[in-house]
C-alpha cells in the first residue's frame, strides 16, 4: 500500500525543477519533505496529487499507475492541502469545504448540511467560522478550512503543503496531533515544511530535495543529522549548532 | 451585511420578471382590444393579417429574455473561469470576433439569401476570439490574469479597427452601412420570429450547458489547480463552458447586436445582492439578465427614446459601472500593498 515515484523528472521552460525523483511513501509513516526555498518540495506535492504532470517517470500507488486515473478517482484517492491564499470570489467557509465531496457528488452543496461536514471542521477546530467568509479570515484560520476540506475526500493519501505555516502554537499542535491521528487510522501523510523543530518532532520518515534532486529519504533518526541538514541548507555547523537544537 | 438567500429572492425576481414581460406584450400603439381581437382572429385561422402581438412583441420578448439571460451568464461564467472580475464577452474582445464576422457576412450579402449564416457567423467568431484570448493569455500551462484583461483590450481594440475600416472602405454603400450601423448600436426594434428562430436554439444549449457546469463554475472560480485537485476534469468542462459562452454571445450579437458591458455588471449585482456563490448565480443570473433587459427595453419604449438603443444605454450605463469598478479593484490592491 505505499506510494511510490519511479524517476519522476519535470521540466519546464528548459529549467529542470525535478529531476530523476525515486521515493516510497508508506502506510502509518508520518513523511517529512524538507529542503530550502526552490527546492522543489511544492512541485513535488502537485505532481503527487497529479496536478502537474511529470515530463517523465510515473507514480504509482497499490502497484498500479496514477497516470490515466479519472480525475475524480484520484482526487477520491490523493488530495492537496495547498498554501491557503485568498481566492477571487469570497465563498463561505462551509461552501469552501463542501467542495471537498466534489469527487462524490458534483452537487457537493448537498453536503453542507452533513455530519461530515461538522466533524471535519470540528477535527480543525474551524466549525464556530463556518458562516465566514473565506477572504476574511487570517492565514492560519484559511490554513484549518483547507485541511478541513480534504478531510471531507475520505482520501487515504493526504498531501498538505506546509500545513503549520501562519498557525499560532495551540494549533500547530493540535494539526500535527490531527495528522497523528489520520496515520493512525491508515492514512498516508506527507507534508512540505521548514520547521525544522516540527520535522524534527513529528516525522517518522524525512525526504530532502535540494535544487530538485533528491538529497536522500529514509528514517528520520538516520537521516536527519547536523551535517545533513547543513548540506542541506548550505550552513556551516557552527552557525547550525548555535541557532537550532538537535536531540 | 447579510446576504438574503438566493431561495427568498427567486420568487420576487420571477415576478417581476413577469410583470415587464406582460408589460412589453401590453405595451404598444395600437390599443390593447384591437391587437387581442385580431390576434384571436388569427390564431382561430379567420384571419392572416399582421397583428402586432403574434408579429411583433412576442418575438420580441423572447429575443429580450433570451439575449439578457445569455449575457448576464456567459459572463458570469467568464469571469469564474477565468478568475477574473474584470472579465465578460465584451472587455475581452469575443463579441467584437463575432461582430466582425457578422459584418463580413453582412458585406458578402450572405444574410439575404442565407440568414442563418448571421448566428453561425456570430458563433465562430466569438468561439474564435475566446481561444485567441485564452491561449495568448497562458504561459507556461497556466492563466496570467493580468495579461488576460489587457490581452482582451488589444485584441478587441484590434477587431473593432479592422471592423471600421472595414465599414470606412464601403461608406459609399450607404444602405449597407445603415444596417451595419442600426446592427451594431444593439437593437430590439423590429424583431420578428426569424430573429427567434436564429437566437433561441443557441441560448437554450448555451444556458442549458452552463446551469448543468454551475457545480463545476464553482470550483474553478478558485483556480485551474484548485478545481483539478477537487476532481474536476479542467480541460474538458472549459472546453464545454467555452462553447456555451460562444453559442451565448453568438446568438445575442445575431438576434441584438452589440450589447456593451450588460454581461460585465450584471453578474456583480447579482453578487452583490446575493453573495459569490456560483451555483446560485446562474440560476439568478438567467432570471436578472432577463428581467434587466425587458425592463430596460421597456423603459426606453415608455418614455419613447429615440435618439437611443438599448445597446447605447447599456454601454453607457455599463461603462460607467466598469469605472467605478476599476476604482475599486484598484484602491484593494493599494490596501494589500500596504
């Protein structure tokens, strides 16, 4: 039941932004991908989610490729939590993650009232907002309505986009506990981040991309070392040892 | 401000929707006994005379009905897909590509024999001008909305150049310039059921296919990514909404003419009353344009403006809506600035 990229490559407009990607995400492993600005990490969620497609190479999950899927099956089996931006049209919150069962039925309104609905936003903390306008919320609050929404997928594969960012400390907490729980209940998560401390704290299995390569993937107590991440974000180790705390 | 539910307000739109549809049969020179007798007579087969009700108001409300339901959609629908507000058939060239087209089959003398060539003419060109607009818009596999409203205004400003000097080389056809002219300032005099005839198949599709999508209009108001991440076939439902809008546009300009900025502010309003909600809007959408354009019509009727056609006021309404329009967009970017 893993994950899997064989060699996934994506090349756009000459630059290469992935290159020769080869990762097995599993089951009831919480995965990290961590990697400094432009390293490729966001590209990699989209082409995992199957937004983008790859100039090469193929991901396959249960064994099978994800390339000629219908768009509904995939989006039933993988979802994207992106970096929660302001959108044109200022929908209602609980409009914004109804569509969430798009997949299932393309009147997903329907759903506005289900108890779905509620415990999803009640998992996020979010069901006080759901007659808020969407525009009108601070980042963290958007951030809780998106992963709120892809709970509403039932997907088993679960992709979140730096999911912490702009989230005040309780509820940074209290996501990754979400997230916890999720991969408990047999849910592949991965997630971009550059909390190092979140990673560090959270993670079970780290992936680190670096200029749209793949530094290296494994356990993280293995893999995540001073000198990795120093290789990782071209920092000396003194500057590394005096700004952030190891185990 | 909270928003009335889009479920209260349908049955007072549908109302008066009915009321100025009863106005504009009602409404006329000849008194009402008269034209309801010979009307009677007609459909009893004891007469074959024209009557103005049979002949001319009710080709003519439909034409109202249909071309203000298929402007306020088609852009609504413009402006969901393309995440855009700024967006309609107008500002961004389409109903000058079907204009143009019309004008050359006008100048070819192929309306006479053919009419139906005008609709099928209107189609293309409008179908056309969207891909032209839409693929200079994109780079690298994704939309640049910046681009895509100044991509509008110099293809449309390019069409309208090439659609008069197309009219300054033949202004010594006068006939034909006349018709040109009165086809182009939008009107809904004189309509009969030829004009029907080259509308109405087109709107019924077009309106048919954008309530079908409204679900879909929804999700990709929130971005190509954002709709194919949700499950939404991207290519395939614009693809589909593409058309609709063409077959929309199409057959306003082939029954009207050029209806200026109409599909730009009604959907705002609609907005404005209602909230963002795309599903709803179109539904309410086909209800307000409509509304808004027989009450428009009927208003220029009553207080017999002449001088004026329901194009000239729209335009004219509508233009001065856009400004403000731009005014506001403009001092929300300044906020997000600061």
């Amino acid at each position: 039941m893993n994950l899997e990229t064989h060699a996934l490559s994506l090349v756009r407009d000459g630059k290469i932004l992935l290159a020769d990607i080869s990762l097995a995400f599993s089951q009831g492993e919480f995965n990290a991908i961590l990697g400094p600005n432009g390293s490729g990490k966001s590209t990699l969620l989209r082409l995992l989610a199957g937004i983008w497609l790859p100039t090469s190479g193929s991901i396959t999950w249960k064994g099978l490729s994800l390339k000629n899927l219908p768009r509904k099956e995939l989006s039933r089996a993988i979802t994207l939590v992106p970096q929660s931006a302001p959108i044109t049209f200022n929908y209602l919150v609980e409009d914004v993650v109804a569509m969430g069962r798009y997949s299932y039925e393309p009147h997903y309104w329907n759903s506005i009232d289900s108890p779905l609905l509620e415990e999803a936003l009640q998992a996020v903390d979010a069901w006080h907002l759901r007659h808020r306008k969407i525009n009108e919320l601070s980042y963290g609050e958007r951030q809780r309505v998106y992963i709120a929404r892809a709970l509403m997928t039932e997907s088993p594969i679960m992709l979140l986009d730096e999911p912490t960012a702009g989230l005040d400390i309780r509820h940074q907490i209290e996501i990754m506990a979400l997230l916890q729980r999720l991969i408990a209940k047999g849910k592949i998560v991965i997630m971009t981040t550059h909390d190092l401390a979140i990673a560090e704290r959270y993670s079970t299995q780290v992936t680190f991309l670096k200029q749209g390569r793949c530094l290296g993937s494994g356990p993280l107590e293995t893999l995540m070392t001073e000198e990795t991440i120093a290789d990782l974000y071209d920092m000396g180790k003194a500057s590394l040892k005096e700004n952030i705390c190891f185990r | 401000m909270i928003k009335p539910a889009a479920s209260s307000l349908k049955p007072f739109l549908i109302f008066a929707l009915i009321l100025t549809s009863l106005g504009t049969l009602l409404y006329g020179a000849t008194p009402w006994n008269q034209v309801w007798t010979s009307a009677l007579e007609r459909l009893q087969g004891i007469s074959d005379a024209w009557n103005p009700l049979l002949d001319e108001r009710l080709p003519r409300l439909v034409v109202i009905l249909c071309t203000g339901a298929s402007l306020a959609v088609s852009g609504a629908v413009m402006q969901a897909l393309f995440n855009n507000a700024l967006a309609s058939p107008n500002v961004l060239g389409i109903s000058c590509g079907g204009s143009l087209c019309v004008v050359i089959v006008f100048v070819l003398g192929l309306h006479e024999q053919y009419p139906f060539v005008i609709p099928a003419a209107a189609f293309t060109g409008s179908l056309a001008t969207l891909l032209f607009v839409y693929s200079l818009s994109r780079n690298n596999g994704s939309m640049e909305l910046n681009t895509l409203i100044l991509t509008g205004i110099a293809v449309s400003t390019l069409l309208i150049s090439i659609q008069a000097a197309t009219m300054y080389a033949l202004r010594d056809h006068w006939m034909l310039i006349q018709s040109l002219t009165e086809w182009e300032a939008g009107s809904t005099c004189d309509r009969s059921w030829r004009h029907v005839h080259m509308q109405l198949p087109l709107t019924l599709i077009g309106l048919s296919g954008c309530w079908h999508y409204r679900g879909e209009i929804d999700l990709l108001a929130l971005g190509e990514e954002e709709a194919r991440n949700l499950g939404v076939e991207v290519e395939q439902v614009r693809w589909r909404l593409f058309l609709c809008v063409a077959l929309l546009t199409g057959g306003a300009l082939a029954a009207v003419g050029l209806i200026a900025f109409f599909g730009l502010v009604l959907p705002h309003l609609v907005r404005y009353i209602q909230g963002p909600s795309n599903r709803q809007l179109i539904t309410l959408c086909i209800v307000t344009g409509a509304l808004s354009f027989s009450l428009m019509d009927l208003l220029l009727r009553f207080f017999e403006v002449h001088a004026l056609s329901i194009g000239n006021v729209s335009a004219i309404l509508g233009g001065i809506f856009f400004i403000i329009l731009l005014r506001r967009s403009r001092s929300s970017y300044v906020e997000k600035a600061a």
